[in-house]
C-alpha cells in the first residue's frame, strides 16, 4: 500500500467521525427543545372552594339552670330523649316517668316534643305525689279485720332502682315509699341501693 493509499483512508475515517459527531449534537439540541416546550404548557388546575356546600350548624338546645318559681330544676327536651330518659339521667330511676308526667299535668308519659320545658323537682316531691296520686278511700259494706300481712322477701340486682323492685313485686310504683319505710333498717339511703340487700314487701292478701 502507497503512502497516498494510507494519507486518503485516514481522511475518510476522520470525515466520517465529523460527521457523526454533527448528526448526534443536532438530534441532542432538538430532543431538549421538544422537553422544554412540553414543559411550559404543563399547568396544575386552580382550587376551587365551595362555600355553598359548607352545611350550617344544626342548633343545640340548652338546658336551663336557673330553676322556676317552685324551685324546679328545668331542662328543654332534646332530640331523642323521653321521660324515661330524662329521669334515669336526673334521678337515675326511670320509674319516676309517670310522677314526672303528673307533676307536669302531661297527658300523658309519652306526650312531650322537643324544645318543651320540663319542672324536675326534688326526689322527695315525686314520691310524696306518686302515693296521693289516684289514691281514693274505698267503702266497703264488710267489717274490716286488723291483720298482720304476710311478708315476701326480694333480693336486690344489679340495675334494679327501688320503683322497678316496686312494680315487680307489688305490682304498682305508687308503692315505692311503702317499700322505703318497711325497710330502712336495711337501706338508710334510698337513694344507694346495693345488690345484695334483702329488702321485705307486704304479700299479697287474699
């Protein structure tokens, strides 16, 4: 091979790395245009507030502390709540619905709307009303007999208030001070009753 042979490839060799170098810069110039161009379309969307849908409070209606004339504690009826209700959370007796609806003169234990103001007095009013509530001397053409009545025996449970042990064994709640007084010896609070204690009721005459 002559020294011109060897001159002319080394020359076409370098020309056509020249080239390569050119076509790959244009393609690398090019691709960073399209990127960037993409780029500066690309926009997050705006957050749009609602204020409309925002949903107002629904009012709550207070109890009122101060009490009334007669020195009641009054409380408005809420959503859901039912003298039963009202009296396990004040009293914790739910059988003082029915004393609660007379002391209210309500037509009945069932009757009451919510906003309605109820007088709540004391424990000892309630059972003073429920054992003169409905409660007429009978005549009777027979003789009357003093007898001594037989005694029954209920042992107290967990949950049981002295209204519910009434109606169960006596069958009435207007009885609940008798049950009271027959056993103070055993219970000197009525209002802390154990399970456990015996307490005695007058059976049933014949």
């Amino acid at each position: 091979m002559t020294r011109e042979n060897k001159l002319s490839i080394v020359i076409a060799f370098g020309l056509l790395i020249f080239v390569g170098m050119l076509v790959a810069d244009h393609f690398s110039i090019a691709s960073q245009r399209e990127i960037a161009a993409l780029g500066s379309n690309v926009s997050s969307p705006p957050l749009v507030s609602h204020p409309d849908l925002l949903i107002p409070p629904i009012p709550i209606i207070k109890e009122i502390t101060e009490p009334n004339s007669k020195g009641d504690v009054r409380h408005l009826v809420q959503r859901g709540e039912t003298l039963r209700s009202i009296c396990k959370a004040f009293y914790g007796d739910s059988g003082l619905a029915s004393a609660i609806s007379n002391w209210n003169s309500l037509p009945s234990a069932n009757s009451i709307e919510i906003g309605q103001e109820i007088s709540l007095p004391n424990r000892s009013a309630l059972i003073i009303l429920q054992n003169t509530t409905n409660t007429k001397p009978k005549k009777s053409s027979e003789p009357s007999t003093l007898s001594t009545p037989s005694m029954g025996k209920y042992t107290v449970k967990s949950g049981d208030t002295l209204s519910e042990i009434s109606q169960k064994v006596m069958g009435t709640v207007q009885k609940t001070q008798l049950l009271i007084d027959l056993n103070k010896g055993v219970m000197p609070n009525p209002n802390k009753i154990r399970p456990g204690m015996v307490l005695r009721y007058p059976l049933p005459t014949t």
